[in-house]
C-alpha cells in the first residue's frame, strides 16, 4: 500500500513540483508551490462545481425534505425511504459535497510528505530520469520567507481566509443557519442541532487551521493558504454566476404501510 501510495502520488507531485521549479523563472520553491495548488485546484473544480450544485440543490430541497419528515416524524423507517426517493427524482447526492475534501486529503499527506523528504532531507531519490536535478533547494518564498520551519504569520493569515471562504457559504446559505424558531417536529430538531454545529464549524475550522498551521513546514501552510484564496475567489465567482435550478415536483409518496 505505501509503495503504491508512493507510486501514484508522491512521485508524481514530487516531480511535477520540481519541474515547475526547473520551468518558472528565478527558481523560487514558494513560487513553484503556489504552481503546483493552481494547477490541483484547476483538477478539482469539476468536483468543486458539483459539491456547489449539489449543495443549491440540496437548499432548494429544503420545504420538501421537512414536509418529508413532518409527514412520517412518527416512522423514520418510511421517512428514509421517502427521503431516497426524493433525493434520487431531483438527482440529489448529499453526500457528495463531501467530495473535493475527500480528493484533497490525501493530496495534502502527498505533498506533506514531499516537502518533508525535499526541504528537509533533500532526497529526490523518486526523480525521474527526465526532470532535471535541482541541486541544492533553498527552502524559501521570494528568498526571504522561510517554507522549512512553521510560519506564523502565514498559519494565521490562512485561518483568516478560512473563516472569509466559511462565511461566504453561510451568506449565500448553502451552510444551514440556525432557524430563528424551532418547530416541534424531529425533523426541525434535527434541523436545527445539524445549524448549530455548522455555524460552530465556522469558527472552529479557522482556529484548527491555525493550530495545524503552527506545527507544520511553512511550504505546506502555503499550499494550504493558496488554496484556500483560490477557493474564495472561486466560490465567489460561482455564486454570482450560477443561476439557481428550479426543483421539479416531489415524488409521489407512497402509503405508509399499515401497522
């Protein structure tokens, strides 16, 4: 498994990171990091595109999923199913949004691992025979910032612009909010603790970033700060652009089955 790992992931970003060091004038290992999370975030915007339509789908839902649950509070069994039939006539995937982070993580151990093995041991055993040997790296942005020990100022900037790509979700409520009133249904209560928690996420995200940010080579707080700048300006740009999809009529119920 780790020599598959190896193979599939870390080589190849390894030797893409160091090619982009080779091709960028002035072979600066920041700039070529910052490459390197353009060129990942062009790769993951098809799934990032989905998650976004996936998510205003599942918004626009909303009347339908608590009438759902208002109508069968009393048997979940037939609620669940109820619930799949609607999900599946609006082509609806709510686990989907959780797709792009899932691609993503083991981009980030890859490339942990790289910085790691690169910056401080300087091994490029895993180089392919056609991308150049860098030689000696200097493991800095702009020849002054260092991307070999944790950045501060970095890990809390990256904080930052998490809790600005958070908040614009919450703006354009494709995060649930809390509702101001609580009905009495399940449903609702569910509803309403799944808020909750959301809105918690919000500003605990941003200061697990932070932490992380601390602990880790500043090579990997850039990726992890370039991204997310990325992420806001897409994010933005997606949420001006994408035209809200009018939600076709809920499936015909099916009688709940006598007890």
């Amino acid at each position: 498994m780790t020599q598959f790992f190896n193979t599939v992931l870390i080589q190849p970003i390894l030797n893409l990171l160091l090619w982009l060091y080779d091709v960028i004038p002035g072979q600066d290992i920041g700039i070529a990091i910052i490459a390197l999370t353009v060129i990942v975030k062009v790769l993951l915007h098809p799934l990032t595109v989905k998650q976004i339509r996936q998510q205003r789908a599942m918004q626009e839902l909303q009347p339908k999923i608590e009438e759902v649950r208002n109508t069968y509070k009393d048997n979940r069994e037939e609620q669940a199913r109820q619930l799949m039939a609607l999900y599946q006539a609006e082509k609806v995937n709510p686990a989907s949004s959780c797709l792009p982070l899932l691609v993503q993580l083991p981009i980030f151990i890859a490339l942990f691992q790289v910085l790691l093995n690169m910056l401080k041991q300087q091994d490029f055993s895993l180089l392919y025979s056609f991308v150049p040997h860098p030689g000696q790296i200097d493991p800095s942005l702009f020849g002054f910032i260092d991307l070999h020990n944790p950045n501060y100022a970095m890990a809390i900037i990256a904080g930052a612009v998490q809790f600005i790509q958070s908040q614009q979700m919450f703006k354009t409520g494709l995060t649930k909010q809390p509702p101001k009133e609580v009905k009495g249904s399940e449903g609702a209560k569910d509803e309403s603790m799944a808020a909750m928690m959301n809105k918690q996420m919000m500003y605990i995200m941003p200061v697990v970033t932070v932490i992380v940010g601390f602990s880790l080579p500043g090579g990997l707080t850039l990726y992890w700060l370039t991204m997310s700048v990325l992420t806001v300006i897409q994010q933005w740009y997606m949420f001006k652009t994408m035209q809200p999809k009018e939600p076709s009529g809920p499936p015909e119920p099916h009688a709940a089955p006598a007890r």
